[in-house]
C-alpha cells in the first residue's frame, strides 16, 4: 500500500469514528433525557450545528433507533434499541448470576434495589427492583449515574486500588445536584477513607432531595469491584436501625454474588 493510499484509509478510519460518535452522543443524550428531546434542545447540549443534528436524527430514525412523540417534533428511543438493550440485559452473565440475591435483598428490605456496573466516568443500572411502596422512584434500567454523588459510584471507586480511584475522581466534573452533594475529588477522598474502613457507603440525599441510599461493591474472583448495590429509601421512612434494616442484607447479598461469580467466572463475560 503506498503512502498516499495509508493516509486516505487512516482519514477515512478517522472520519468514520467521529460520526460514529456524534450518533453515541445524541443517542446518549436522548437516553437520559427526563423527557422526549427537540432538535433545538440536542443541538444546545451537544454543540453540533443543526443541520448535522437534523441528519443524525433523521438516520436514527430510519433505523428505529429514535422515534418522533406523536408530532411534536420531539423524540425519545425508538423500539430497536430498546429490543437491543432488552436482549443484551436478559443475556447478562453478570445480571444473571445476581438475580436471586437481588430479590431476597429487596424483599428483606422492602426497598427499591440499584444494580449498577461501571461505565467510564459513570455507573450504569442494568437491574432495578422496585419495592412494594406507594411511591415509586424515577430512576430506570440503562440510567447512568455519576460515581461522586450516588451510593453505588462511592462503593465502586472505593473498591479500586486507591491510585486508580485517585485518577479517576480527578477526572470527573463535580457538578452539584443538592445542597449535600460533594463539590471536590478532596471532599470525595475523605467519604472514600470512611467507605473502605466500614465496607459500605452512603447517599445521603447527595443525588436527590428526600432520598437516602446505601451502597456497597461486588467484587470479582480477582478481588476487584465488578458492579455495586445500592438499597434506597425515602427519607421520611428510613428506619432506626440502620445496621439491621440495610446494611446486613446489603452485604449478604454482595457475598452471595461474589460468590455465584467465583463458582463460575465466565458470567462475568457473559
């Protein structure tokens, strides 16, 4: 191959990544999306001119990767992802191996149960049991999450090698969400020192008003963290004795499933 033909095929490869990824990013951004998404306001959180916003719509579309809401010129994920998504979760060796220990942590806690596994600077739920309560909680499966602010990113990063973890947090844009939320890596590093002596970690209404979480790492034959579990409770009923009601089911079930994934490793790959 001569040079001039190396350049066009690495341009071309180049190229070809870049749109790749303005998809990923307008896809992401629908995903997390509160609600179904206009073209005005994709263009505004991505940057991208609105032609190209237009045209990756347009092609998302035709792929049923997007779906317009009725005709509002908005839209939300459309049914092909959502059987992708659906087939890739029911097919996790990961969430496989977790399901019984999930189910008995939400039925001796009587709360709604996060199942998360790291995704870059962020947690992702592949699981989520709702409890029994009148009041249901806004997060879904596929939510990503941020690891500074939620009982399930504090678990995960504190299970690292404090040197990764360090790394990691000083990458990470502390926004705040509430009046708790961590505003620096510093005040982050002093809640990881307190997660690693006590096993488990805390949202204490850091991710959202009224709502308190406790969370802790899943860690893999290694001994490294491969998902985390939060147990998260509305404020106004979280009961006294925390120890009883939270943290020994919480815990019992990281065990089991550590346990599953020692016994059968290849479901971490699953």
């Amino acid at each position: 191959m001569d040079a001039n033909m190396a350049t066009s095929s690495s341009e071309s490869s180049v190229a070809g990544t870049a749109a790749f990824s303005k998809f990923m990013r307008v896809l992401q951004l629908v995903a997390d999306g509160s609600e179904p998404l206009g073209i005005a306001e994709i263009a505004k959180a991505t940057g991208f001119p609105r032609p190209t916003v237009h045209r990756i719509v347009a092609a998302l579309q035709a792929e049923r990767m997007l779906v317009e809401v009725g005709s509002t010129r908005c839209w939300t994920l459309g049914p092909r992802l959502v059987q992708l998504a659906s087939r890739s979760w029911s097919r996790s060796g990961l969430r496989m191996a977790a399901t019984q220990a999930l189910r008995d942590l939400r039925d001796a806690t009587q709360e709604t149960i996060h199942f998360a596994v790291p995704s870059g600077h962020s947690m992702v739920y592949i699981e989520k049991l709702e409890s029994d309560s009148a009041v249901q909680m806004s997060s879904r499966i596929g939510t990503s999450v941020n690891l500074y602010s939620t009982a399930v990113g504090k678990a995960y990063l504190a299970g690292l090698p404090p040197s990764d973890a360090s790394a990691l947090m000083a990458e990470l844009v502390y926004a705040p969400l509430t009046a708790q939320t961590v505003g620096d890596a510093q005040a982050l590093q002093q809640q990881l020192d307190e997660v690693r002596q006590r096993g488990w970690s805390t949202d204490a209404q850091e991710n959202e008003e009224g709502i308190y979480c406790f969370g802790a790492a899943v860690l893999g034959p290694d001994g490294s963290p491969v998902a985390a579990i939060s147990v998260s409770t509305l404020l106004f009923r979280q009961r006294e004795d925390v120890q009883a009601a939270y943290i020994q089911p919480l815990l019992r079930a990281c065990r089991a499933i550590a346990l599953q994934l020692a016994q059968n490793p290849n479901q971490l790959h699953g």
